[in-house]
C-alpha cells in the first residue's frame, strides 16, 4: 500500500511545488478536502485559500492560492492555481495594503476596482495572511 502520492502544485507563472506527500488539504468550493494516498479520481474547483501538504516525515508546506482546479489520479494530485505563493513567501504588508483596497471599493469608497474584482482581492488577500498565520503558528513549535 502507497503511503504518499505526488503532488504537482502549478500557477499560470510557474510551477509552485512538484513531490510526494502523505496528505494534502485544500479549499473546495464545498468546504475543506483531505486527499490522502488511495484517493479516489476527482475533479473540482478550488476557491481561494489554504493548500497544506505535509511531507513524508511530517512537516508541511503551507500556501496561498486564489482559486483553480484539483485533479486526483491515482498516483498524482494536480493543483492548477490561478495564482498561487509559498507562505514564506508572502509580503505581509502588501497584503494587508491589498486586502484595506479591496474593503474600500466593496464599501464604494474606490471607484477604480469593480466589486469583483474586489471581492477576488479580499478572498486572496484573506487566504494570504491565514497561510502567514499558520506559517508563524507552525515556527512557534
């Protein structure tokens, strides 16, 4: 019995993460998804949020996506992100400067960003700093 399948985490830009893990969470349009080894076949779309894959050996990687697919063969996960970044990789401020826009234009206060593309804002900045979040939970450790 497999006790990890591989996982290929891809952005329009680039591919963001290609290797093995025991599991892998991800925000579905339905809620939360655990994909283990053995999974069953599925495709779905993702909204945006977490993408956490933990590792053989336990450690886990954390990211930020903005939406996309998830495709699960036997043998490989697939994640197809809009955009996708390492949790390391965030730039907290520029975050919370994307995220402080985006309020604005949803409460109308900025008539340069149409309200869905403020809400895609929001969503994407949300996920953003909930992956910095668990990133700095799992450091304390």
């Amino acid at each position: 019995m497999a006790s990890t399948i591989r996982c290929d985490i891809v952005s329009a830009e680039h591919e963001i993460f290609h290797g093995e893990a025991e599991m892998i969470v991800v925000t579905g349009e339905m809620g939360e998804l655990g994909i283990a080894p053995r999974h069953a076949p599925l495709i779905t779309r993702l909204k945006p949020g977490k993408v956490v894959v933990t590792q053989p050996g336990g450690d886990t990687l954390d990211f930020a996506i903005s939406g996309g697919i998830l495709e699960v063969q036997p043998q490989l996960v697939t994640i197809l992100a809009d955009t996708a970044v390492r949790a390391q990789d965030i730039d907290e401020a520029a975050v919370r400067a994307a995220k402080e826009e985006a309020e604005r234009a949803l409460a109308n206060k900025d008539p340069k960003m149409s309200a869905e593309e403020a809400q895609t804002q929001l969503a994407m900045s949300i996920a953003q700093l909930s992956a910095l979040e668990r990133l700095r939970k799992n450091l304390k450790h």
